[in-house]
C-alpha cells in the first residue's frame, strides 16, 4: 500500500501527540508527581434514591435492612454505603458495629461525591480523608465528620440523625 502526504501527516501528528503525552508522563513520573485533580465522582457504594425495602427514611432516621441485597455489602467489615438523599455515609468498622456520620464534607459542604478505601472516607470533591471514627486524618477540612447514633436488631440498623454527642 503506497502511503500518501496526507498519511504521512496523519502519522506525524499521531507520533507528535504520542510524544508529548509520553514526555509529560515521563517527567510526571521522575519528579514523583501524582495528578489527582479534584474530582465530582459518585461512587458505586451510593444509593441515590431511597425507593425499596434497602433504605427507609422517616423523620430524622435512616432505616436499613442490611438482609436486602442492595446493602450486602455492610455485613462485612469495611463495607460501606453513601445514603445520599439522607447524607448519610454507613460503615461497618468490624465486629457487626455500624457507625454513620453526616455526609456532608466538613471543608466545603460537598455531600454526594466519596470514596471509601484503606479504612478511610475521601471526599471527591477537594479530597479530605475520614477515619472511621468520623476524624479529619487529611485536609483541607479541619472538622472532624458528626456521627450519628445507631441502633441496631438483628439485620436491622435505625441511623438518628440528631447530635450524637
């Protein structure tokens, strides 16, 4: 196959792009520099709506079956959920003890954008990171997360969002 200007030019600016995305990439990587930019991710662990027998919300309390499917995954430790029409975020942290905490980010009010991993909640929107006890362990937010009080029969998990003070 006989390649014309216009291939040539085509590949030129193929290796042109190529090369400076690696470039940059490479001199990222020798300076030990991680992009993490900020970020509006909704994680997989959210549940958006409160519609089924998963999640109940009356009042000021989040009622959660953990024996339907959609909460599984809170039956084991570290498995966690954002409640987001509550602003709830749900941990078991070992032992079948569940704490809750207010999703609401202490440094700027982001509520439906977190992540949970290595033990700790991560806002997505400014990247602030929670121990599960609720603490501040990374800023910008320099407030720790309100807890709230949670009750618990069986299977079933009663959140009061009141001051758990």
């Amino acid at each position: 196959m006989i390649e014309t200007e216009t291939d040539l030019e085509k590949k030129e600016i193929s290796r042109s792009d190529f090369l400076k995305t690696a470039g940059s990439t490479a001199l990222f990587a020798f300076l030990g520099i991680a992009y993490t930019g900020c970020t509006n991710r909704v994680t997989d662990s959210a549940i958006d709506s409160v519609e089924g027998d998963a999640v109940r919300i009356d009042g000021n309390q989040v009622i959660m079956n953990l024996d339907h499917p959609d909460l599984e995954d809170l039956n084991r430790e570290g498995g966690w959920r954002l409640i987001a029409p509550a602003e709830v975020l749900v941990v078991n942290v070992g032992n079948n003890k569940i704490r809750a905490f207010t999703s609401v980010c202490t440094h700027a009010q982001c509520s439906t954008s977190w992540d949970f991993r290595e033990g700790e909640f991560i806002c997505g929107c400014h990247l602030s990171r929670f121990n599960t006890g609720g603490e501040v362990t990374r800023g910008p937010a320099t407030t720790d997360l309100q807890e709230f009080d949670v009750l618990r029969n069986g299977q079933n998990v009663v959140i009061i969002k009141e001051d758990a003070s």
